[in-house]
C-alpha cells in the first residue's frame, strides 16, 4: 500500500484548497479531479510521511479484522478503507497450510504471495519475516524449522505486532518472537539468520537499498533471500503510475525487476532470480480501481497496466 490510501482515509473530511495541495494531500477526492492540482503528483511524499500513513493503514487493517471485516492489501483508495479482498491478496494459501492457525491470523494476510511455499527451509534454520503483519508467515516457518529453529517476524505496526503475538499464543508456538522495528535498520546482529522471507512489503518501503543492505548484514554467509513482492513488469508513463499510486495500495512503490535485480547486487547478494507468481490483468486492475471513478482517463490507463505487474517470488544468496 501506498501513503495514498492513509492520507485519503485521513482528510476525506478535510477542507482541502486543491491549489494548495501537496503530495500526499494530492491524492485526497478534493484534490484528484481538479487538473490544476498536484502536478507534481508523481514525486514521491517524505519518508516520515510515508511510514505513518503505512502504519495508519495496517493499524486500521488490523481493527478491521478484530471486528470481522475482510480485509485488502490493495483496496481502491477512495473505497471505504478496508473491506473485501483483492487480486493481489487473496487465495494465497492452501486448506492444508492454513489448517491449525488461527482464525486471526489467516484473515489478517496482506500478502501477495506464499514465500514459506516456495522458501527451502530445514529444520533447526533461523527464519527472519520483514513486515510480518498479523504473522501467519512466521507461524507457518515455525512450523517448517521445528523446536530447535527460530522464526522471528518484524514489525513496526503495534496494532499487527499486537495481533501477531496473540496468534502465536493461540497457536501454541514457542519458537518465534515478534520484534517492533523498521526493515531499514533490522534489529539484530550481523550473520544471524539463515532465511529471510517477506510478504508484500520491501516495495513499501522508501529506502529499498537501505532494507536490501540490512538483509544482507544480517544474514549468515550463504543465507537465503527468500521473498513475495510485487514488481513491475514494464517501465509505465509518469500518468499511468500516477493513477496506480491512487486506484492501490500495495504496488505503488513497487520497483521495475531490473531495479530489484540490480539492488539485490548492489546490497551483496547473488544468484538473483525473479520468478513471476500472479500477473496482473487488467480486469485485475479494474477490480482494485473500481472506486476511482472520477479518473479522466480509466480506460486507457487500464490498458496500459493490463500484464504490467506482477506477484514475484524473488531468492538470491548472501555470498558464503
Ligand atoms: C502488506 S502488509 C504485509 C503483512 C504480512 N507480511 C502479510 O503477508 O500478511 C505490510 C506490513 O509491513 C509492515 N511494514 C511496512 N513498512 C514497514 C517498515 N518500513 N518497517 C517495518 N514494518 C513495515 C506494516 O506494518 C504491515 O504489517
């Protein structure tokens, strides 16, 4: 998800002057229809600003699910928050994975893929979750690693930290620990992990070298990078992203393979590979933009998106 969604939930009701607006304020209902607004609508908002309205959305996902909600990654931004599933997020995970879980902690997935499936994990490993969410990655890796392995999950969400530990609790799972921090500055020790996996959240983040770096530094030689993220397929027009930063959540940050690829390589990893898990269609796309009604242009824009992003499962190694 994107700061879009937060700072929309956040000044719906806010007198906003439209030729005053700002990225993020840009992208709020008042502002998106005038033309004169938010021509800069592009560039990217503050760092600060960008982690509060991702945690603002992840904290309201959260009560959603507490409340009995469905819940979505990639909601329409101007839609009512969070309510339905998506393309991106649903039907990740088998009967047989989920089986045993608890409820929370399968409603509460904001994924957009199933690293632990795809992840070669051996019994005894120390597996690390970036973004662990409600964490039902950790709890299916605590399963896969056994009592004399460890799966933490990272978080800088109270409300998904809080929602994480009680479903531990109620899984009867001893061997994972939920840590409160930021996948920018990881909160453990240089070689201290085997695996790490995540879930739809390294594109979210606004220092996507700084996170690949701190995942190298703490992974043990020879340790595997192991993660679901989205990816864009294509390079798209300035106005083209635009509308995808305002119809969803979670792909706006996303980067295009190469720029993955080659940030893997500059933060130490090898043996990149990239391998598309859901590609995105454009009836996809209409799904999750189907709030944004007021868009000038929805049907060229759905076309340009059509094939253009994709779920990736993405590995490479720490060199030994
Ligand atoms: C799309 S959700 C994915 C959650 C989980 N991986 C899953 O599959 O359900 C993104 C999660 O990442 C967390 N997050 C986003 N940016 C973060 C950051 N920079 N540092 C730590 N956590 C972050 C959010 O709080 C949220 O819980």
């Amino acid at each position: 998800m994107s700061a879009t969604d937060a700072t929309v939930t956040a000044n719906t009701s806010a007198n906003v002057d439209a030729k005053a607006c700002n990225p993020p304020e840009c992208c709020t209902p008042e502002c998106r229809d005038n033309p004169e607004c938010c021509t800069d609508a592009a560039s990217p908002p503050a760092t600060d600003t960008v982690r509060e309205t991702v945690k603002a959305r992840y904290g309201q996902a959260v009560q959603a699910v507490i409340q009995g909600a469905t819940s979505s990654c990639c909601g329409a931004s101007s839609g009512p928050g969070i309510g339905g599933t998506d393309p991106i997020t649903r039907n990740l995970y088998s009967a047989d994975q989920t089986d045993g879980l608890p409820g929370d902690a399968v409603l509460a997935s904001f994924g957009c893929g199933n690293p632990t499936a795809l992840a070669e994990l051996r019994a005894g490993e120390i597996v690390l979750d970036l973004g662990a969410g409600g964490g039902i990655d950790v709890l299916l890796s605590a399963k896969r690693v056994g009592p004399t392995g460890k799966a933490y999950g990272l978080d800088m969400t109270d409300e998904m930290l809080d929602l994480a530990r009680r479903n531990a609790t109620a899984a009867g799972a001893t061997n994972v620990e939920f840590l409160k921090g930021d996948i920018e500055a990881i909160p453990l020790p240089d070689a201290s992990v085997d695996v790490i996996i995540s879930n739809c959240v390294i594109n979210l983040s606004t220092d996507k070298d700084r996170v690949l770096r701190e995942a190298c530094r703490v992974l043990r030689p020879g340790g595997r990078f192991a993660v679901s993220d989205i990816v864009i397929r294509r390079a798209l027009s300035e106005p083209v992203k635009r509308s995808m930063f305002l119809w969803t959540g979670c792909i706006s940050g996303a980067l295009e393979e190469h720029e993955y690829r080659a940030k893997l390589e500059a933060a130490g990893f090898t043996g990149v590979e990239v391998d598309p898990t859901r590609i995105y269609s454009r009836d996809d796309t209409a799904e999750m933009a189907k709030a944004a009604e007021s868009d000038r242009d929805v049907e060229a824009t759905l076309a340009a998106l059509d094939g253009a992003v994709m779920s990736a499962f993405i590995r490479a190694q720490k060199p030994v």
